[in-house]
C-alpha cells in the first residue's frame, strides 16, 4: 500500500495550491517538524517531498489515531535589518523569489486535514504558530515580527502566548482606511518537542475569535510532551494529551462551545430570565446580529454578542477587536460596524475572568473610527460609563433616546 492509499481519505476531500521551492533549503524545515512529531513517538505514515510546499505529513499517534497535517513553514531569525529593533525576531511569508502575489492558506474545513502557519527558528529550535485563518490570503511579502523575550519565554517554559497588531503591507494603491487597519493576532510558541500540543490547539481552536484563541493557547501551556495526565481538566475527563484528539473530533458539542457558540448561549440564557425581557431568541444567521428581544413589550432589540481579547489595556480595561472578518471588495470601510447595524454590544470577559460575565453599551454610544464616517472604532476599551454590568439600564436607555 503506498503512503497516499494509507490516508486518501484525507486526500479526497482537500486540495491546496502547491509550490515549487528549492529541496535543500526546505528539508531543514521540514526534518525539524518530522523530528518534533518523532520526539512524541509518533510513527510518521507519509511525507511529502521537501521541494514542494507547504509539506503535507500523515503521522500515527503512539494510542493509534492517525492524523494528517499541511504545514506552511517559514524560516525565523534574527537578521538585523535597516531601521528595525534590534531584538526583532521574524518571519517572511514566501515561497521562492515571489514576492509580489498571495498565499492562499488551505484550511479542510472538514477537520480531517490540520493546518499549520509557522515560522520556525532551526537555531533556537523553536516554533511560532499564527491562526491560519487570519493569514489567508497572506501577501508573500508580510513579515510576522515577534521578540526576543518572545524566544527567551518559550525556551524557559517550553509554551507562550502573546498578542500582536497585525497591520497590512502599506501600498501608495490602496485606500488610506485599509492602510490604517488593524486586527489583533495571536502568536503562540512551544519548544520543537511541543508540536503536537500546537496541532491540538489548531483543532480545538479552529475559528475562534482572538480572545478565545489566546484563552485556549493558555490552558494548553500546562500540558507536558510526558503522557501522563497533568492538567486538572484532562484529569476530570480521565484523559492523556494525546487522547485530546479524540475528545475534540467525538464530542460536536464541545466542538461548538469550544467555538464561542456557549458565550452566546450563556448570554441569551441570561437575558431571558431577566424581569421584562419577552422573546428572547438566538439569530444563527451569518452576518447578522446574535440575539433578538423584547423589552417591557417594546419593539425588539438586536444585540451582538463580541469576545473581548485575552490581554487587557495597560489600566487594566478589557477590550474588543470590534470588526468584521472581511471587507467588501472595493469598501474596506465595510469591515467596521454602523451603530445602525444592532443598538446593543454584549462584550464577554471570559477570556479575561474566565467566567461567562458580560457588559453591555449602546452602539450610538461607541466611539466613532477615525476615517471611516459613520462607522465604528475597531478597538473598543471596555469600562463604565459607556459599558455597564445591567442589560436593564441599557435596554431602559435604548428606549427612552427612541421616543
């Protein structure tokens, strides 16, 4: 049986774009990963050639669970560079000597196939993990800065997680809005043996929003490449990492909370047992707000439900990367929310608490974004007097500026 008929399941049901790149200067990349997977016992099923990328590997687990993994891996260094900070490490996203097109980052989203975007430092023997889905399309030329107390951290705990501003290549071409866009992006690094705790948090946090994402990447710092059971919550499910596997891909409900799905859960439940709330009900629809409700019998309510991130403002103030995942072609200005769209935020903090409380702000009252007219900041600080912990005084404050 050859190694493609040993996973074709997984063949059949993902394609990605290939490239041709230079054998001997990837293999080094991808005998790093081979040899990460190998550190955990793996048995590795299939490989492929090191002169096409991104490398596509199938490996066995040491309980048996066979899994396939795309991986875009790039060089890390610490080249000094004109006019940068000297303790900048980085990352360039290309593949061979283009530098002017897009990488379209491959994504299964049947989660049979478990993407990787990593920039890998061969000297410090380290990886650094950004969200795929945030880097897809990825300009080839983007570089993925980090630090060296970045480099320093993972070495000494084996684990990091840090956020970042990820801002877009500057081109005289393109609209003076999207050049000032920014969202936040979540960088993770582990130590080589670490990696199959990296590819446990892709499947677990698979369209996570950032805050969530950084949530998840924290919890999974206190696992160790040991098979024992070193976390108390893998200890109540009577579990070992590796099983990990196999609790994400079983359990669709876990899958949907681990989401964000149960912060809108939480909240509707808790609006609907508000005194006066009538109707309460979930909006599952894409791109439109979350909950619907009614107030004392008034005219209903759109409320949007948003994860605040994991990092906090230096006072300590939570905050939202409020904005959507795209724009429309030609308006970048459509990525930001009109107060217009729904009257009620409903920030969740538990990416910061870790218990699923909520603030509440009219988005008339939001402060407006700084090029886009009529349209809202996408970095939203959360505190009083905009936002309070009583949905009642909001709901009551809507209403009365209504009449």
């Amino acid at each position: 049986m050859s190694p493609f008929d040993a996973h074709k399941d997984v063949l059949s049901t993902q394609e990605w774009k290939s490239y041709s790149v230079s054998r001997s200067d990837k293999e080094p990349l991808r005998a790093f990963v081979l040899r990460a997977l190998e550190m955990r016992d793996c048995s590795i099923v299939y490989a492929s050639e090191p002169s096409r990328a991104p490398f596509y590997i199938v490996f066995d687990t040491p309980t048996g669970e066979r899994h396939g993994v795309l991986v875009y891996a790039f060089f890390a260094n610490t080249k000094l560079i004109r006019n940068r900070p000297p303790d900048e490490h980085r990352f360039q996203i290309k593949y061979g000597g283009n530098l002017k097109g897009v990488l379209e980052v491959a994504i299964d989203t049947s989660r049979l196939v478990t993407t990787l975007f990593v920039g890998i430092d061969l000297k410090e023997g380290v990886f650094v993990a950004a969200d795929p889905l945030m880097n897809t399309p990825a300009p080839m030329s983007r570089s993925i800065e980090f630090k060296r107390d970045h480099v320093a951290l993972i070495q000494q705990q084996g684990w990091a997680v840090w956020e970042r501003d990820r801002r877009p290549g500057k081109s005289k071409d393109r609209p003076k809005a999207e050049l000032e866009d920014y969202r936040t992006e979540v960088l993770v690094g582990c130590r080589q043996d670490r990696l199959l705790d990296l590819i446990a948090l892709e499947r677990i946090a698979y369209q996570l929003d950032p805050g969530e994402r950084h949530l998840v990447a924290d919890k999974l710092k206190a696992l160790r490449p040991a098979r024992a059971v070193p976390h108390p919550i893998l200890e109540e499910f009577g579990i070992t990492p590796d099983a990990l596997f196999d609790l994400i891909e079983g359990a669709s409900r876990l899958k949907m909370a681990v989401r964000g799905w149960v912060a809108e859960e939480h909240l509707a439940d808790i609006l609907s047992k508000l005194k006066g709330v009538s109707e309460c009900t979930r909006l599952e629809a894409d791109g439109k707000p979350d909950i619907s409700l009614r107030w004392r019998g008034g005219a209903p309510i759109l409320i949007e439900c948003k994860n605040t991130l994991r990092s906090t403002y230096s006072d300590g103030r939570p905050k939202v990367d409020f904005q959507k995942t795209r724009a429309s072609k030609g308006d970048p200005c459509s990525r930001y929310y009109r107060p217009g769209d729904f009257p009620v935020l409903a920030a969740c903090l538990h990416a910061v608490t870790e218990n699923w409380e909520f603030r509440f702000a009219l988005t008339a009252d939001l402060e407006p974004h700084k090029t886009c007219t009529g349209r809202i900041a996408n970095m939203i600080g959360v505190s009083e007097p905009i936002f309070s912990d009583s949905a009642e005084k909001v709901f009551e404050l809507h209403y009365a500026r209504a009449t």
